[in-house]
C-alpha cells in the first residue's frame, strides 16, 4: 500500500475544492431525505423563528444526523411590551391559535415542518398546558395573535371553572398537592382533571401533529398530576407516517425533588434527568472528568432519560457550565453525544448581558429576528458539536470501554469496535497513543469539524495496528469513529458501505454509461452528492451524451476521488431546463480505480 495523498488534496486537485472552512451544504434533492433511522439527538433551537428553523434542518442538522428540533412554543402568548418583550412571553399562553407569535406565522410554522421533515429532521414542541396566563401579565394584552384575555379567562378556550380552586402560589414544595394544583410562579393553573380541558389540550397537541409535529417536551409536567398527564397523552393521535406512525415522542419536564421524582412520570414517557446536568455540568467545570465513564450510575434508567449540560432555565437561574464558557463547555457537550446515557438535547443558546430576561435578537415591536449564527446575539454552540452527533449515531448500541485516564482530567474510551473519543479538561495539550478497536484506516476527527456526503472538513488520524497517536489540545477532543473514513486500509474491511484500500490513485476516470430513453431535445445528466455531480443541483450535473449509433446508451467521464462514498440519480433536462429524476431512491457508489485507476458505472434509467 503506498502512501495517498491526504483526501482534502485528491479534492483539491479534482474538484478545486478549497478551504475546508467553506461551509458545506446538501442541496435538496426529490429523493435526498435523509433516513429517519433511529437518529435520536435533540437540538433546541431556543426562541430562533420558524425559517430560520427550516433553513438550519437543510444545511446542517440534517446532513450531521440530528433527529429533531425542540421549538419554542408555537401557541399565541402574552406581548409585555413594558417589560422589554422578555423571552419567557412564550411560558404564558393566551390561546392556542398558532397564528401568530413572535416567530412567525402559522404558514410559516407548517414549512418549518414539512422542510425539516425532507431533511429528516424531527420537530419536537414545547407544549405549555398547565397553565395560561400569570399575574404580572394581568391589564396587559392583547395577545400576539389579537385575542383579548384576563387572568382565568380566555374567550372561547377556558373560563373560570377551568382552572384549580388554590389560586396562590406553590408555598410548600414537600406537599405533592400544592405543587400539582396551585400556582407555579403566579401563573393560572389548569384544571388539568376535566375532560374539557383535557380536551382542548388534546385538541391543541393533535393540531400540532396533523401538522406533522412528531414529538413534545411536557413543560412543567411535575406541576401536572400524572393521570392527567396520562389522560391527556392517550387523547393523542399517530404521527406521521414519514415517522413511521405510532404514538409521538414525549419527553417530559421533570425536576425531581424528594416529593416527586421522575420514576412517577417514566410510565408516560421520557423525563428531563436534572441530576445528570449537574453532574456533568460540575466535572467539567472543575476539570474533574476521570470519573465519567459510570455517568449516569443510579439515576433515571438512560432509555427514559433526556439528557442536557444546560438548559434555557438553568442558563439563566442556575448556571454552572454554559455557552459563556466557551471550549470548556462545548467540550463538555462533546462529551454527552460521546457517552451511552441517555438521549442527549443539545443547547443553542443567544447572550444577553445583565438582564437575564432579555429577548432574543428582535426588532422594535419586539418580532424576534432571523438567525444569523455571525452576528447578533445569536451563539449557535450546537454547530461546534455537529461532527460528534454523527459519532453519536455511529455508536448507538456499543457499551463503553475500554478507557483510559491521565490525572482527574482527561478521559478517553472506546465505543466497542465502533468508535473512539478522547477529552482533555485541563489546560495543557494531552499527547499519547490510544489502543482502540477500530479497523486500520484514515479517519475524520469529528470533535474537530464534519464528515458530511464523504467530505472531511476536520484534522484526519491514521488508525495503525488498532492504534493511533493524538495531541489533544488543552480543553478539547478528538473523537473517530466507522462511519467517519476516508480510508480503510485493514485488510478485514471498515464494515458495509464504507471506503476499500483502492489501489492508491490520486483520482480515478469514472466513465457513465447509461441506456436512457428520450425524446428529441432532451439532455441526460448524472447528479449526485459530490461536488463533481453537481453538489446535488441538476443545473451542474455532469452532462451525457449520444449519438444515433450509440443511443439510447449516453455517456460521459469525469475525475472522482477514490475511496469516497457518494449518492447519485440521472435526471432528463427538458430544453425549457425543466428536469424530470428517475424514481426510486438514490443511487451509492465507492469509487474504486483498480490498477489502471478508471471505472465505468453502467446503469438503466429507473421509470
Ligand atoms: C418551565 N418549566 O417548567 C419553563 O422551562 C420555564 O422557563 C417557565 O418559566 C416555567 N416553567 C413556566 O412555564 C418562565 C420564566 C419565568 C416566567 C414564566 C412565565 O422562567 O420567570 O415568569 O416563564 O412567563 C414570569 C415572571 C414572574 C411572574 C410570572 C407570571 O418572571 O415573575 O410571576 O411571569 O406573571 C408573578
Ligand atoms: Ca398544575
């Protein structure tokens, strides 16, 4: 096996592929839904607007394997104006008209969706409904979508004798019955044990996932007693069926105390794990992390547990390890889509100085922005941590181990013969040789940038004999795993679908032969995944042609870079440049040169 040229170089010389820094898109294609799978990871994109949502599953979540988007809540919220438009307007709905809130409008919430959808990614929403409005909201009004409301009273949704009797604040968190039927921070309480406000939740909810929503965060859902939470969850409808049908996803809102814990809300579904946030929260921020393995260990079983470094309340109310923290925490973020338990909810977070109220990044009446990760407020910490969800994915099902250790902060582990990852807490680069299970191959460091389509935009590792050498650099990672080659140089093979040794060509000749019925003036192209194909976009696909001894096969050739896998479709160009694709799901292929460094794809039009 003689020595290749690193990929990114075979790119640049094929492709002029330049900067690994250019940001690297998917365009859309028919047949380019990505596969739900059982892709799991949650982002919440805290308070950004419906677009900017859509546009974030097409170019990044998407492509990186995220499963779903936590929104803000869509429902028609109070408007305090005088408070600065305050971002917890969201946490006091008024009705539940989706049109309109700070974020956009219903038509808007509904692309929000069915674009996330073609990008396999799942939107999950904040459903707020143990309680409306609160006390300091009272005189204000109208709601964001018009409605006229009053503490207790919300025309034509709830009235009175649809909220509980207490009508005070929560004074003794120890008595399970105040905490379930009184006034979280002065907000009205449902009534949450009659069917008619049971049914108008439902009714909400069912809304949400006619539209396509396929999951909830239960927010406050300790304050809710659990047979209402149960009687409200079985009024539910089926998701879609893109997401395979069946119940919808249901995470909920657990802080568990010594009066109620998330053991009374796991029959329902999957509850928010406080316990786990503070303990990863604390060992990274004192670089005390040797002990990480056993995360986890004696708290919610992880198949039912949520799992976060820090969240849009703890951020502000209780912050140990946040996005102010820069390296160390997204090291820390790092970590969680590394390690087994649990299913992980990544932050993306805006700043704010002083006012832990502020708003997200809005205009004067207090519509929120579209999110520009550039500039702003907004910090966008979960593309800093893209790469690993791909790791995350990656492992799914391997245990953890072997792990070493170097003093208490500095960590690294196996994920079975699927992956490897190391985290250095400490403020000095960490050097060593690592022992892991991997197959012997080239591999993208996805602590350190994205593997997406065959592309590696991060540092790449050689993985000799099962082992490699790393520096790790101070407050930070290196993580590989067998869906991140660029080669695979063991002679047992990296796993199905993966990149083979090749025979070490800088590029290979692909040739195109493929029998395509047409009629006259229409073109036949190759569109694909790679840049060479056209990145996806029919307009720089690679031409075929024919002639009348040749027809109906058409051909072309081009330079592919060997050892990465790639999709592709032919499409018809009409000569009004309308483009017809064959049917069927996409087309993947390896390319492999042989000896003489050429290969020829011979394929039939699908009808
Ligand atoms: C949650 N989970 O259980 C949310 O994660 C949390 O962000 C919500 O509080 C809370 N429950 C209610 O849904 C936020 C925010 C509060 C804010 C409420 C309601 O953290 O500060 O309370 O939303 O907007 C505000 C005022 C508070 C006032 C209350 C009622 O800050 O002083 O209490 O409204 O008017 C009189
Ligand atoms: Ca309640």
């Amino acid at each position: 096996m003689g020595v290749r040229r690193p990929l990114a170089a075979v790119l640049a010389a094929v492709a002029g592929f330049a900067s690994p820094l250019v940001p690297l898109t998917v365009a859309a294609s028919p047949a380019h839904a990505a596969p739900a799978g059982n892709r799991d990871v949650i982002v919440h994109l805290f308070q950004w607007r419906w677009e900017s949502v859509a546009e974030e599953c097409e170019s990044t979540l998407g492509p990186n394997g995220f499963g779903a988007v936590q929104v803000s809540p869509p429902q028609e919220h109070v408007v305090l104006a005088g408070e600065g438009y305050p971002w917890w307007q969201d946490y006091q709905p008024v009705s539940y008209a989706l049109d309109q809130t700070r974020r956009g409008t219903r038509a808007e919430f509904v692309d929000m969706v069915d674009t996330c959808r073609e990008a396999g990614v799942k939107i999950y929403v904040d459903a707020v409904v143990n309680h409306m409005s609160g006390t300091g909201s009272v005189g204000s009004g109208p709601g964001s979508a018009g409605s006229t409301y009053s503490k207790y009273d919300y025309p034509g949704l709830y009235q009175s004798q649809d909220f509980n009797d207490c009508r005070r604040d929560i004074a003794d968190w120890n008595d399970k019955w105040e905490v379930q039927h009184c006034e979280l921070v002065g907000l009205s309480d449902l009534r949450t044990s009659s069917d008619h406000v049971r049914d108008r939740i439902a009714d909400y909810l069912n809304e949400l996932v006619g539209i396509g929503v396929a999951g909830f965060r239960i927010d406050a859902a300790k304050h809710i007693p659990e047979a209402d939470v149960q009687a409200i969850l079985s009024r539910l409808d089926d998701v879609h069926p893109d997401w395979g049908g069946g119940r919808p996803y249901v995470f909920q809102e657990v802080i568990a105390d010594g009066t109620i814990g998330t053991g009374s809300y796991t029959p329902m579904g999957d509850v928010t794990e406080f316990q786990y946030h503070r303990d990863i929260s604390h060992a990274f921020a004192d670089g005390s992390i040797a002990h990480l393995t056993g995360l986890g260990g004696g708290l919610t079983p992880g198949d039912k547990a949520v799992v976060f470094v820090a969240n849009h309340d703890t951020q502000r109310n209780d912050p140990i390890l946040t996005h102010a923290d820069g390296a160390r925490y997204d090291l820390a973020q790092k970590f969680m889509l590394a390690h087994p338990y649990g299913t992980p909810k990544v932050m993306s977070s805006y700043t704010w100085s002083g006012d832990p109220r502020t708003g997200p990044p809005m205009d004067a009446d207090g519509t929120t922005r579209p999110t520009d990760c550039s500039a702003d407020r907004w910090v966008c910490e979960h593309r800093a941590v893209a790469g690993m969800v791909s790791f995350h994915n990656a492992v799914a099902g391997q245990g953890i181990g072997p792990s070493v250790t170097d003093g208490s902060g500095r960590l690294a582990f196996a994920r079975g013969s699927a992956g490897y990852a190391a985290f250095n807490a400490t403020s000095s680069a960490w050097t060593r040789t690592f022992t892991t299970g991997l197959p012997d191959g080239t591999y993208c460091d996805v602590a350190n940038g994205t593997f997406v389509d065959g592309v590696c935009d991060a540092p790449t590792y050689q993985v000799s004999g099962g082992r490699f050498t790393a520096t790790v650099p101070a407050d930070g990672a290196v993580a590989l795993h067998v869906e991140a080659l660029t080669e695979c140089t063991d002679p047992d093979g990296c796993g199905p679908g993966q990149p083979s040794a090749g025979d070490d060509c800088s590029a290979v000749a692909a040739r195109f032969d493929a029998t395509v019925t047409t009629w006259y003036g229409q073109e036949v192209r190759v569109v694909g995944s790679i840049p060479e194909l056209g990145s996806w976009n029919p307009a720089n696909g690679l031409r075929l042609s024919t002639d009348a001894a040749a027809y109906p096969v058409w051909t072309g050739q081009t330079a592919l870079p060997e050892g990465v896998p790639f999709e592709y479709k032919y499409v018809k160009v009409n000569p009004d440049d309308t483009v017809e694709w064959e049917h069927g799901g996409n087309r993947w292929a390896t390319a492999d040169g042989g000896p003489d460094c050429s290969q020829t794809f011979t394929d039939s039009w699908r009808e």
